[in-house]
C-alpha cells in the first residue's frame, strides 16, 4: 500500500569549479508505505541555495558534507501522503530538509520535517523564501549581525537575490539609504523596484577599480554597513568605501564559491584598525531564536505590501541541476526554486 | 625668564616603506616662557610607536597627518619648568602628546596635558606603557573588543611587544590558555616568563606554511580569540585556526606599515562566513570610557607581580628616530622609549 516512485539527485562526483552537469546522478527509487513514527511526502517544491556548493568539497564545515551517491539534501516543501506519526495527517503541509527528490518516508525527525500553517494567505513557496529561510538570512543578518540603525547607508551585494532582495527591503522599512548591486539590467531594474536608492550593474564593470568608482558614485559620502553576497572584488570595494566604524554582515562569498585555487584576499584590509570595522561572518541557523519576531514581522511587511517577492522557477525535478547551476551564473531574480509536481 | 632651549624632530620627507634616519631632520629651538594659561615643561620620557608611521602618509586617516617640517608629536612625560595656568604648578608631572621635543611651552589643551598622580609607586616611564596608551589598548581590545572569556585559547601577535606583553597577561589572570607569536629567541623567553603558555619565534619560521605549522603544533584544537598587532601572514594563519565563532581584536599590523603597494589580503578570507568569524578594529581613543576601570585593575594586578613590564630604552632625544625604526626591525622587548633628560 502506498509506495509511490521518486527520482532523485546525488552526486555522481565532486565538482571541479564551476559546477557541470555531469557531477550528478539521477536515480529513480520506490518509496515504501510509512511504518509507526514515519510519514511519507510527496515533495512539490524545492529549493537550491549557494550554500550547497560548501557541502560538495569534501571538508569539514559547519554541516557535513554531502556524500557521493547519497540523494542531496536541501529545504523542500511537500504534501503528506500517508502518516505512521501521531503528529501527521495525509494533506498536511510539510517543510523539511528532504530536498533533490520527488518523494520520501522517514520519521520528521531525519529530515528536520515540520508542519506549516496553512492561514498565511502565502504560497507554498514562499516557506523557501521570503518566509523561510532566505528571509530569516536577510533579516538575522541585517538586523542584528550588521546592528543596522535608521539612516545607515547600506550596500548590499547579490541584491536581486534572494536574501539579498530581501535586505533591501528591510533596510528600506528601517529607514536607511541602500545602494544595490547586481549584474544585468533587468535584475538592476528589479532592485531599484523595490525600493534601492541606487543599484550598479557589475556586470558593466571590467574591473575592481570601475566597480569602485560606480559604488562611489552613488554612494559619495560612503557606507555605513555591508551585506555581503559576493565576496571577492565586492568586499574589497566594501572596505574601500566604508566609514569609520561600518559593519559588515558576511552572509556569502558566491563569486568565490567555485574557486579552485585559494584566492588573495582584499589588498585593503588594513583599514579594518584605522575605520574600526566590524567584520562579522555568519549562519542563519545561529540566530533561530529570531524567528518568531521575523515571522511576525515579514508577515506583516508582505501583508502591507512593504515587502515583495519574486521567484525564478524551473520546473521538474529533471531541471535540479540546472537550477543550482544558475545561482552562479546569476539566472535568478529573487528565490530559485525548482518546481516538482 | 625662564627660556630654555630645546631640540625637536620633524619629518624632511615622507618615508617610502621601512623610515630611514634622513626622513628625519632636527632642529633646536628656544622654547618662551609661559604666557597667561600656558605651561612650561622639560619632558622626560618620550613615547615611539608603531601607530605614528601612519601619521607619515599624507592620507586622511582617524589622526591628521604629520606635516612636512612641523614637529613630530607623541606620547610624552615631563615636568612642568614655569606655569601661566592656575592648575599647574612648577614641579607637576605632566602627561602630553608634546613628544618627539625636549621641551615646550603651551596650553595644556594644545597638547592634551594631563597632570599624573605621583604617589603610584610606577616610574614615570610606566604612564607611556604598561599604565598609558599601551596598556589600555591591551586592556581594551583583548576584554571588550574580543570579549574575552574564561577558558578561551589566544593567540597573540607581536607578543613581545609594549601591547601583546600586557595583552598575554591580562589574558592569563583571566584564566585563558595563551600562545604568543615573537620575533628571537631572547623574546619568546620573555613572552614565556609573562605567562604565556607557549610562544612561537616566527624568524625561525621561512614562509606562511612553517608558521602556520609551528602555530598549529602548539594550538592543536585552534584558538577562540587573536589579538593581531602584525597582519600579514599571521593574520591569515590565525583565520585558518580560528574555531568557529572566534572573535579577533585588530590593533595593529605592523608588518605591513611600509607597504609601499597593496598587499593581497588573507586568502582565506571566506572562512568568515563558515566559521562565523567576528573580526573588529578599533583604536584606543574609543575606548577612554574604560580608562577609570583599567587604571584600577592595572595598579592592582601591578603591585600585586600579576602583571610585570619590560622597557627598551634608548638615550637622547638624538636617538628618537632610531627607537621608532627599531621598532620595524623589533629592536624592542616590551615598551620602546626614549629617555630625554
């Protein structure tokens, strides 16, 4: 009774740089009936995000890499279909970490699975965005990692992103200036939409130092905070433009994410003593107890119309792969997402 | 009445990289008596640092540069000769930034004169280190700005020097495990004698892999906390050991005051965002408000052998530029400083 089939993704070999789509294997498997305590899902969204590429190196990291041959992991939203948990009725809907795959049955427990509310007024999706965990990213991140203060000037890298649309928004509702940059015109359209001051297009830019003169051109007097998506020749201008005591919220290096060989860090790191920087790189998970007030607070800003989302999605689990490969090419505006039924 | 002369240092030019002695010219001057609301001193004691060789580029920066021909100013101690001001009396022992000079008279505002206390049991030297500037930059940066814990593993560069020599024993009478980095054999006895529980010489050391290595041999489970006063390559290596959530204080980096061009930073910078770095520079001056607590602590741990101090000494205001060169070549166990009369 109940077994259904899934195909799913693991890798076939760890990338080499930029991702190919030959580092990963598809598989199709039965997925069994729950036994007491399991619950079987049948997944219908899920997520790629940057991070992802720090678990296929084989090196130890704040999550544990992923394994050759073992289905990926990564946040998904789906449907109970059958339960053998007390807490799970078939039709609930469910987030978890079991992503890169149609289907599965486990306990909640070895996927992180946790029932939503169904009252949101919110798509499904957006639990993997704006109202998961980029948005709590975005919101950590800038409001606490980087202490932002109304009147900041705030630059903000990968600013059509998912958490980096996101951290515009925020720090446009707190009252501070915010200068985007992100690469093409449509994406520098998008940001200035929701609410940027300014947005430079790097991709227009050959060079560190035409990056640098078009950050300062709009933003003259410097910054106060950095959010930081990108890393690289960003980080440097970041440091460049700060002013004396600016902070930086190191959420993501992703132009740095593929890299083969170590790469020289910023030639101007010697202003962190005489600006007085404040430096801080961190992990979404690390500020969970957030959570309830971000909830609170993004439900409210998306129900006012404060805050908006946009997603990029890709449909059918087939297309996992190239969707995560386009987070390095740059092929989303807002969440990346892969649809899968 | 009362007019005396005095010798003084400015800069011929600007130095390019390492200071070299013609940098420097000397000039004798007489120095007037006292006007209403002014000071006569005779200094005694004069202060080189390494901050000052950021004062000799011509760039904007928290402290206005030096300027060509204008005598240089400093940290300084000395005795007031004749006084026009009602809160000076001859024989006062006075505070200033009026270094680099034998004597001088102006405003106590002009040069930021403080009368000292004299019943301390310190010599007066000890109010340019371990119980001045240095010493609350030690004490500010490694409790406050690296939030310092019981139990922490810290790494300290420049060990040896007027700061790291009294950031390695404040972090021992708070019950930390202490490593520090020196430069000889004759410091890292030193730096051992302070209570640091292990010093690495980094002249033994010929490139970044041997001192990551001898760093790793006596930090095998990493460290929570660097206080950097050097950069370069101990910085780097002190990213690549960090534990996650470690917090490192930036005071200084004096291996690269001479830069004549940018130097690639850290290349191992991305380990901000994984490990959640927490990277802070600061300056002293932002932290006066702490200057009642540290003289409190700083005269206890004193007098009760907790915390012992080291001085260089070099003779004659003559030798002002060969005690600030020495200190890019670490010609100076603890407190560099020039003895004036």
């Amino acid at each position: 009774m109940n077994d259904i089939t899934s195909r799913s993704w693991s890798l076939a070999k760890r990338p080499v740089g930029e991702p190919q789509q030959d580092d990963f294997a598809i598989s199709e498997d039965n997925i069994a009936a729950p036994q007491k305590g399991e619950i079987q899902v049948r997944n219908s969204w899920m997520s790629v995000d940057p991070y992802m590429r720090g678990r296929m190196y084989d090196r130890e990291s704040y999550v544990p890499p992923f394994q050759i041959s073992e289905t990926l992991q990564g946040g998904c939203v789906g449907t109970v279909t059958a339960s053998g948990h007390p807490d799970f009725a078939v039709g609930d809907l469910v987030q978890s970490m079991a992503g890169w795959r149609e289907a599965w049955t486990a306990t909640p427990e070895a996927f992180m699975a946790v029932k939503l509310p169904k009252d949101t007024g919110l798509p499904d999706s957006a639990f993997l965005g704006i109202a998961g965990m980029p948005g709590l990213t975005a919101y950590a991140g800038i409001l606490r990692v980087a202490e932002l203060k109304e009147g900041d000037v705030v630059f903000v890298s990968g600013a059509a992103g998912a958490v980096g649309s996101a951290v515009v928004q925020i720090a446009k509702i707190k009252g501070c200036t915010v200068i985007g940059s992100a690469g093409g015109a449509e994406k520098v359209e998008f940001v200035k939409q929701l609410g940027a001051d300014a947005c430079i297009d790097y991709q227009q830019t050959a060079n560190y130092d035409e990056l640098l003169a078009a950050l300062r051109a709009v933003a003259p007097k410097g910054i106060d905070v950095y959010f930081d998506n990108v890393g690289g020749d960003h980080f440097q201008a970041a440091i460049e433009l700060a002013r004396p005591m600016a902070r930086m919220a190191i959420c993501g290096m992703i132009s740095q994410y593929n890299d083969t060989d170590p790469r020289p860090g910023p030639n101007n790191i010697i202003q962190i003593v005489g600006k007085q920087l404040q430096i801080r790189g961190f992990i979404v998970s690390t500020h969970s107890d957030m959570q309830p007030a971000f909830m609170q607070d993004m439900a409210s800003w998306i129900s006012s119309g404060n805050i908006r989302f946009e997603e990029t999605v890709m449909e059918g689990v087939e297309n996992a792969p190239a969707a995560f490969m386009g987070l390095f090419s740059g092929r989303n505006k807002g969440k990346m997402l892969v649809k899968l039924s």
